[in-house]
C-alpha cells in the first residue's frame, strides 16, 4: 500500500515536472520561422522544379493562349483585350492601397492580439472573429454602403476602406503569428537591458516580425489582386467591371470572360513568381 | 558597487497540474563586489531565483533588496532596476537583425539616451575588453557561440550595471569555447563586479567565487565558501549531487 503510493506519487511529481519543463522560457528554441497563411497560390521557388515546371506551363500557356486570340482572332478578341485592359488601373490602385491599408490594419490588430491588456485582445479577438465570420462579399458591399452613407466619399475610397478592414483582420493574424515566432529570449534581453515593452516591440521584436511575415503578406497581395475584382459589383471600373459592361452591350460573354480570366492569370502567375524571388532573396541575406 | 538581498523569496506557477513551488522562502544575501554561484540539479529553481532578481518573474511572496531598494514593492521603478542589474542568458539572446556594434550600443541609445557617437565609442572600448575589437560590424549569426556569448556580456556591460546576473552562459557551449568566457567573467569579477550566477563550472565557483550555494526543490539546502562546499559539504543532497557532477 505504502509502496503504490509512492510510486504514484513519483509519477505525478514527474508528469508534473515534465510538463512544466515544456513551457521553461529558457529551453534553447530554434531560429525564426517563416509563417506560411496562403489560400493557394504557389510560389514556385528555385528548389522545388515540379512547382516552377507546372508555374512555367501555365504562365506560357496562358501567354500563348492570349497571343493566339489577338493574332488569329482579331475579331472580336482585339477588342476585348483593349476595353478589359481599361480597368487595370482600378484593378491595380484598389489592390496597392487596401493591402498598405491592410497592413497597418494587421500590425495593429496584431500588437493588440498580443498585448498584455485584456480588453485589447478582447477587441481584436472580436474584430478577426466578425470578419472570418462573414462572406467577403456582404461584408464589402455593407462597409461600403455604410461608409458612403455616413461619411459621403467617393466610390473608389470606399471601396479601398472596405477591403483593408476585411483584409486587415487576416493581416492581424498574421502579424500576430509572426510575432509570436520570435524567440522569447528576445523581447526578455531587450527588457533586461532596461527597455521599456514599447521600445522593445519598436527595435527588436517588429523588425524581426517584417522579415518572417513578408512572404505572407506577398500571398496576401495575391489574393487581394483577385479579390479585388468583387469591387465591380460597387459600379468601380476594374477589369471584370469592363468586362461585363462590353458583355452588356455585343453579347459575347463567354469570349469576354476568357479573357478576363486570362488577364487576372497572367498577373497572378507574374506576382506568385516575384513574390518568390523576394523571399529567395530575404534567404540569402540571413 | 551593489548589494542583493534576497529574503524569503517564494515564487510559484500556476501549471495544469496544479500549484508548482519553483521557489520557497530563500534567503541569500550577496555583498558589494561579491560573486555567489548557485548551483544544483536542473528544475531546481535556479533560474526562477535568478529571473526575480531583475523582475523576469514577478515573486509571489517575500522581498528583494538591491541596495535597499525593494524590486517586489509596487512602487518601484523596475527599469531603473533592470538598468542597473544586467544579465547574460544561456542562449546569448543577441538581437540578429542588428550588427554586433548595434547589439551593444540599442540600450545605451535609448534608453539612457546617450548619442550615438559616445555610444559607438563605448561599444568599441567593451569590444575590445571582451576580445572582439575586430568583430563590431559582423552580424551575430556569424559568430561562434563564445563570441556570441561575449558580446552578449558587452552589451549588459554599456549599461554600467551595478550588478550582474548569469544564467549558465557557459552551458550551450563547445567544450573550446567555454575558457573565453569565464575568461572575461572571472576579469569581472576581479574588477569588483557583484555577481550572481548559476554555473556548473566548478574551476570557475574555486577560482572567483566568495560563496556557493546548493539549491535543490525550490529550496537552499546549504551555502558556504567554494572549498567548504566542494571538499567537505554536510547536506546529503549536496553531496549526492557534487558526486554526479564531479
Ligand atoms: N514559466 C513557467 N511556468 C511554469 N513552470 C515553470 C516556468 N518556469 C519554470 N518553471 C518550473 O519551475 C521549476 C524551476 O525551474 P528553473 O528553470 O528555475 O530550474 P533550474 O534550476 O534553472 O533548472 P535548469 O538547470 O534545468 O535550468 C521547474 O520545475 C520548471 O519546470
Ligand atoms: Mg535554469
């Protein structure tokens, strides 16, 4: 009796000790890693040939693709192409200023996923749930309704508002992922130095984070190119909006929509692959 | 230059197994210009005691004096304190974004506010103290783990402290490595630093150490000079102990 009983005890003490040593801060702990949050654009790197074959496959495909309509039927795909082309530079300004707008949406709801204070990752939590929580598209249309209706800008600017807020909670987790990938020992040196939480935060622990997330917000960028294109149903002439008017008036939806698609490919597959070279590069200078 | 006082320290953590007392009702008092070196088997508590000290862990019970300044009263100004006490980590913590001259000069610059120049030149003369004069403009991850562990001690050193805390800085090393560091440690504490440290480097506790201390289950089981504890200790534990690692 006596015996069991310290040998459960011995057992208990030492599933205790275990435990706990998992969570001792000052185990030794690998380098930062790179946080992966991607809904499946490839990034063909120099490493992976099947991945940059089959990048390569589509992105010549395509290019054929698109020269063999212009060159061989020129009627109607000349046409096509020039009006769907009008809407790149919507297609292009929404995405470059939602994602800056998404960014500094992130980087807060990031800081404040991991803030000491409760009521601030309480806001963010909420704020990340909401989002995740509802279609891309509901969530456009309401915030830019709400937004026209209570603060009267223009269409563009709405637009713009609408997809950073929604990007942003996304942004937030990644930045919340990233910081959390660096290595404790590093925000407990800055502090032991006698920095102060925010200064530590400031010079070591977000520039840190910049490198590790990069190739994330890239992914980011690539989605944000395609999902742009929900802005046509706010009267913003982006490419698909161009597209669909051209439909309205010959009728040719389906010659109009392959091109559409062709154009959004090709820009696509042109980011994925610079998004790659970006991080190869961050690789090489440590 | 310092003097800690730690008295009837407890620290527990709350685990989902339920209460763990990391630390119980330690006493140790370390004098201006002494060296203590605490040692005993790992989960013992060592780095808990240690990490209370600059308030990396906020004790639950009892009081740390340095000083005479309370670190656990809840008026007092931690970051003074953490200015004041450096400490040197297992695993170097070098920033690896910054050079190794930025590694040592971030503190001074901002949180003493000197300018940067003065910072550079005192950065250079710590440098060169530590053996690394040639070493300022490299990036960390370039360094062997000794040169690491060396600037990390330059780095606490621009502050100035008052006293130092080490935290093993000598266990993640190559074997060859392990002499530059105590090498730099042992001038410190030559030139008077307080110091207190977790090693199991017993040449070094011979050599520089005014007191060792045997820490076992969250308790100080004994304490006494270096030849006291080594050649004849009278705790079993501390016996049983020196025995494994000797
Ligand atoms: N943050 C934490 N949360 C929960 N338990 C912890 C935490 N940090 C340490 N502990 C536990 O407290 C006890 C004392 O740990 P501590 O790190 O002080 O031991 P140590 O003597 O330094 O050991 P080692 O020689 O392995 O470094 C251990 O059981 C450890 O698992
Ligand atoms: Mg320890």
């Amino acid at each position: 009796m006596d015996d069991k009983n310290t040998i459960e005890e011995k057992i208990r003490k030492e599933t205790l000790v275990r435990k706990a040593v998992s969570v001792d801060p000052n185990a030794a702990k690998a380098g930062p890693s790179t946080i992966q949050m991607t809904d499946g654009v490839l990034i063909p790197k120099k490493g992976e040939k099947h991945i940059l074959t089959s990048w390569r496959l589509t992105f010549f495909g395509a290019l054929v693709l698109s020269a063999i309509l212009i060159v061989f039927f020129p009627d109607p795909y000349r046409q096509i192409f020039r009006t769907c082309l009008r809407g790149l530079p919507v297609t292009f300004e929404v995405t470059i200023f939602s994602i800056i707008g998404a960014v500094i949406i992130g980087t807060f709801t990031g800081l404040g996923s991991v803030s000491k204070r409760r009521w601030i990752n309480m806001i963010c939590g909420v704020y990340v749930e909401l989002i995740r929580g509802i279609p891309l598209l509901v969530q456009l249309i309401f915030i830019y309704y709400a937004v026209g209706r209570f603060f009267h800008v223009e269409g563009l600017v709405a637009a713009i508002f609408s997809l950073s807020v929604c990007f942003g909670a996304y942004m937030g987790e990644i930045v919340r992922a990233g910081i959390q990938a660096i290595p404790k020992g590093q925000m407990e040196a800055a502090i032991a130095l006698g920095l102060s939480r925010s200064q530590a935060f400031r010079y070591i622990i977000l520039p840190q984070t910049v490198k590790v997330i990069l190739p994330a917000i890239g992914n980011e960028f690539i989605s944000m190119l395609k999902d742009s294109s929900l802005v046509s149903v706010l009267s913003l002439e982006d490419i698909l909006r161009c597209g669909r008017m051209y439909i309205s008036r010959t009728f040719l939806s389906l010659e109009t929509m392959l091109v559409v698609a062709l154009i959004y490919l090709i820009i696509t597959l042109v980011l994925s692959r610079l998004v790659g070279v970006l991080e190869e590069r961050l690789h090489k200078n440590g | 230059m310092a003097k800690i006082e730690i008295k009837d320290l407890s620290k527990d953590y709350t685990t989902p197994n339920g209460v763990l007392h990391a630390v119980k009702h330690a006493n140790l008092t370390v004098n201006d210009g002494e060296v203590v070196v605490i040692i005993g088997p790992s989960g013992s508590g060592k780095s808990t005691l240690l990490r209370c000290v600059n308030a990396l862990e906020t004790a639950t019970a009892g009081h740390i004096l340095i000083d005479g300044i309370d670190v656990t009263a809840p008026g007092t100004d931690i970051r003074q304190i953490r200015e004041e006490v450096g400490m040197v980590f297992q695993s170097f913590n070098l920033f690896p974004h910054l050079t190794v001259l930025e590694n040592i000069t971030l503190a001074p610059m901002k949180v003493k506010k000197m300018d940067k120049a003065e910072a550079e030149e005192l950065a250079r003369q710590l440098l060169k103290r530590v053996g690394l004069s040639d070493k300022a403009d490299v990036h960390p991850t370039q360094l062997s783990g000794g040169q690491q562990q060396r600037v990390a001690i330059a780095r606490s050193l621009a502050m100035k402290p008052k006293a130092m805390l080490f935290d093993e800085p000598t266990s993640a090393l190559d074997p060859e490595m392990i002499k530059e560091v105590l090498d730099v440690m042992t001038d410190l504490a030559r030139e008077g630093m307080t110091m207190l440290l977790v090693t199991h480097e017993m040449g070094f506790a011979k050599a520089a150490a005014d007191k060792v201390i045997f820490m076992d289950n969250g308790e100080i089981l004994e304490e006494g000079t270096p030849e006291k504890m080594f050649t004849s200790p009278e705790n079993p534990r501390t016996i049983d102990f020196l025995n494994h690692i000797l």
